[in-house]
C-alpha cells in the first residue's frame, strides 16, 4: 500500500512540475522509492528461501544505493538524453529483486521438493 501511494504521488508530482526543477526530483524520487517498496514489500511476506531473501535485499540496497546518487546530480549535473549510469544502477537493483522473488524460487524449488521427499521419505522408514 505504501509503495502504491509513493507511486501515485510520485507520478502526480512529476506531471505538474517544470522539467529539471526540485519538485521534479522529489517526483522521481518518491516514484523509485514507491517502485521498490512495490517489489520487497510482498517480496519479504513470500516463503522464499534464504538466497531469494538475500537477492531482494541486496536488490533494494541497491536501488537505495542509486537513488542516494541520484539526487547528488540532478537536476545540476544532469548529463543531457543518455542520463546517468545511477539509473542503470538502479535497474539493475530492481532486476536482482526481481530474480530473488521469480528466478531464485524456479530454479531453487525443485531441489527443495526433491529434498523434502526424500526426508519425508526417510521417517516414514
């Protein structure tokens, strides 16, 4: 709910303000910190396992990580269309919170079933 309402507010700001103004930075900020907020939230309430946990977490540092850079250039030392590599950085926060909610249960769930059979297997004995 929180990260739904960053989002909204996020987006309202940013289409009422001028381009390269502090309300515009305010805007994005409260959109990328509502975006992650989105991910971990439901994320952490998940069970996952400890890698899918950790990946979340490491992912939602570093979106914070890049954020926090962010607001050191901008709008000042913005660097014209390409913008800035704290953007990618950002991406690639979302994209390891992404694979430990997604990828990390697909590829580590089976093993885990696997595992549990056999224990569940073996006190039956």
């Amino acid at each position: 709910m929180f990260g739904i309402v960053l989002c909204i507010v996020g987006l309202l700001l940013f289409y009422l303000t001028g381009s390269r103004s502090t309300p515009r930075q305010l805007a994005y900020l409260l959109g990328a910190i509502g975006l992650i907020s989105l991910f971990a939230g439901p994320t952490t309430r998940l069970p996952l396992t400890r890698r899918g946990l950790i990946l979340t977490y490491v992912g939602a540092v570093v979106g914070l990580v890049a954020i926090v850079w962010f607001t050191t250039f901008y709008p000042s030392n913005w660097t014209g269309l390409e913008g800035n590599p704290a953007v990618t950085l950002y991406i690639v926060g979302l994209g390891l919170m992404a694979v430990g909610a997604v990828v990390s249960p697909l590829l580590t769930g089976r093993k885990e079933v696997y595992a549990e059979a056999i224990r569940t297997g073996q006190r039956r004995k």
